[in-house]
C-alpha cells in the first residue's frame, strides 16, 4: 500500500486528515521506497537526529539549573555537577554528546564524499547540510564559552577578536559580540541565548534537509539513479528501520563508554579552572571538532587572510556539486579519485593534529602543507579529474548485476544492435 492508496479508517481520523495530512505522511515514511544496497554508512543520517535531540532535551535541563553570569556560572556548573540529582550524568551526555555529533557529522559528510551524495539532483539537499554545519560549528563554540573555565574565557576572547580583521566595521562587530569591550557578562549572556536558540533552528533545518532527500530520494554505493518503486526498493520499514536502529544501538554503546568511563577525555583540563582575565593558558585550543579550521586560520601569516581561508574551508564544500565536473558519483567506478579521496581525509587528520599543537617550527610548516593541499584538491584535483578520470564500466541496476543480469549500459547496447543485425 502506497501513500496515494491510505485513507484512514475512523471518521475522527478521516476529518484530522483531509484538514492536517500527518496520517497519510506517516505512511509515507513507512513505505518511503529505499534503495536495497544501502550500507551502514547510511546510518548516521539517523544517528544524527537522535544526537540532534539528545542535545536539546540535555540542554533544556541544565538550562533549568544553569546561571548565565559571570560571577555565578562556574560555580553553577559545579551545582549541576554535584547538587542536582544525576546533573553529572546530564552534563557529561550533553558536553560529550557534542563530541559524538560532530563524529557522526563527519563521517556522515566524507561518506557523501566518497558516494558523491552532492552530485545533481541532490545539490539543494548538500547545502542544507552545509548550513546545518556551520550552525553546529557556531552552538559548538558558544556552548564551550557557557562553563566559563580558563579555556572557555580565552577561548572566546581569541575567536571574536577575529572579527577585527575585517576592514571598517570589524571593530565594531566585536563590541557588539562582547557587549562591552572585552568578553565579560555582556558576552556570556548573548553566547547563551544563541546558544539555546541554535539547537532549534538546527532542528527546522533538519526537517527541511529530509523533506529535500525525499524529492529525489536516496543516493546509494553504486551511484546510480533507481525508479520508485521498483525491484531495486525496499520500503523503509521495516527493512531501513531495523537496519538503522542497530546501527544506533552500537553508537549509543560507543557514546556510553564515553560518558560513563572517560567523559573528560575529550575536554581540556583548564576548563576546571575559573575564568581569570589576567591569567592566560599556556596554549589555547579550541574542542577537537574545530581543530582542522584553526590549523588554516594560524597557518597563514596575516590575520585577515587567515580568517579569510578558515571561512573558505568550509565555504568551498557548498561549491562542491559545481566543482566536481564528473558525471560519474560513486568513488566504487572512480579508481583515481578514490586514491585522492584518501590523501583527503589523511590531509584533514593531519590539520586536526597540527591544529592542537603549538603553531611554529615544524608543525606550522606541516600545517601550511595541509591547507595548501586542501584547497588544490577542491579547486584543482577535482575538477581535472571529471575530465581526465578514466572510469570503471556502471551497472544498470542494483540488483541485475547480482542476478548475472546486464552488468553495465555498453554491453547492453552492444546486444541490441547485435540482435538487430
């Protein structure tokens, strides 16, 4: 039964659904056809979500106990930690469970770089995911500041003094981030609200991200396009559903070694120290998610350029679906491309470790390399390559070729202009 064929049963359920569809969408996204190939790289479109609202129910609660003032937020988090009942278990979910959305995000991101997930029609669909990062990126840097530590405090200050590299009205940018001038009550306050508000724009973003995917549909490991529905389909439930959820149980495994054995492995231990204006850390860092960009940013000599090609970074995966001239999306029929598709995420590892290490002698020259390397490889590598790029033969379909069906459209054309002649 398709979407097209439900009507409900009762006449209360008739009368809500011919005013407000949500029963037939249900269905919808029961019987959404899926493409059978799916692997579980797949997964953590759905991982993500459950992170996504793990983040807010958590920081809805520490919001009830948290206090967004200067002289009271350090100590409020010690409350939380201490006093309020299981606030250690909620605190260390939510600090970790930013570690485990951006993992999650990641992986999510560099398996569409290998399926070429970017690739038409899903263009709309890739940039919406782009937005959703750097949303994440920017509730992640507030979200650092609010436990107003040593790291939290200097943290901030070298951020937003950023802004003043921007010629005319960069002055006055970080007057207005601070509300003062220099990161003090004002600050903590604005980062908050912002911070409480992110999560849910994130959300209406997600909504729209899936309603995008579901106007194409899903992109698979061979990278070709499927009919719906059709043999190669599968209904997402119960087969998606069972599969996903899985997959889930073993990150939750994985997230729950995390907060219960080693939940400030992923932290800095200067954040147990109260902010203090008039002491600097030895060498601040920000969260580990962020480390690449900040290897870019200290990698080039000038503020302003620096700042520049941190933004680029990231801006130029919106561009990606433009630069990647290949008409082929999967890396599976892309031998080339696959072997920089590894020099990629080897370069971006690289920048991650650079990035938390002092910027000079040999590691800001490895960092310089990297960032080099980063940008050839988008503005350079890729779009040589749809050209250059010798390709492996497509199938037609994805269950054909497992059933000894036609393996690829040239033999297929091969065959009929034999039995033409």
């Amino acid at each position: 039964m398709s979407d097209h064929d439900y009507t409900p049963k009762s006449k209360a359920g008739k009368w809500f659904n011919d005013r407000l569809p949500l029963l037939t969408l249900a269905n919808h996204l029961t019987d959404y056809p899926t493409p059978k190939n799916l692997n579980y790289w797949w997964t953590f479109g759905g991982i993500l979500t459950f992170c996504l609202i793990t983040q807010i129910v958590t920081g809805l609660t520490l919001a009830m106990h948290y206090i967004a003032h200067a002289d009271m937020a350090f100590e409020s988090v010690e409350h939380i930690m201490r006093d309020v009942n299981y606030g250690w278990l909620i605190r260390y979910i939510h600090a970790n469970g930013a570690s485990m959305f951006f993992l999650a995000v990641y992986i999510h991101i560099f398996r569409s770089l290998f399926y070429g997930s970017y690739k038409s029609p899903r263009e709309i669909i890739w940039i919406i995911g782009i937005i959703i990062y750097l949303l994440m990126m920017a509730a992640a840097f507030m979200g650092y500041v609010l436990p107003w530590g040593q790291m939290s405090f200097w943290g901030a200050t070298v951020i937003t003094n950023l802004f003043s590299a921007i010629p005319l009205v960069g002055e006055g940018i970080v007057t207005w981030l601070w509300g003062g001038y220099s990161v003090d009550n004002p600050t903590l306050t604005r980062f908050f609200t912002l911070h409480y508000l992110i999560p849910f724009l994130i959300l209406g973003l997600v909504v729209l991200h899936i309603w995008a995917l579901h106007v194409p549909g899903n992109n698979n490991p061979v990278g070709i396009d499927i009919k719906k529905p059709s043999k190669d389909t599968v209904p997402f439930h119960p087969y998606i559903v069972i599969k996903d959820g899985f997959a889930l149980l073993m990150f939750m495994i994985v997230f729950a070694f995390f907060v219960f054995y080693t939940p400030n492995i992923l932290g800095h231990a200067d954040n147990y120290i109260e902010a203090d204006p008039l002491v600097t850390p030895a060498h601040i860092v920000p969260e580990w998610y962020l480390l690449p960009f900040y290897a870019i940013l200290r990698s080039v000599p000038d503020k302003l350029l620096g700042v520049v090609a941190m933004l680029s970074a990231i801006l130029i995966l919106a561009a990606l679906p433009w630069l990647d001239t290949s008409k082929i999306r999967s890396a599976v029929f892309r031998p080339l491309y696959k072997q920089f598709y590894w020099i990629l995420v080897a370069d971006v590892l690289i920048l991650g470790y650079v990035g938390a290490m002092p910027a000079e002698g040999l590691y800001l020259l490895i960092a310089r390399i990297a960032t080099a390397y980063y940008f050839i490889h988008f503005l350079i590598i890729l779009p040589l390559l749809g050209y250059k790029e010798k390709t492996l033969p497509i199938p037609l379909s994805i269950t054909e070729p497992v059933l000894g069906g036609t393996p690829n459209l040239a033999m297929a054309k091969n065959k009929e202009s034999q039995k033409i002649k």
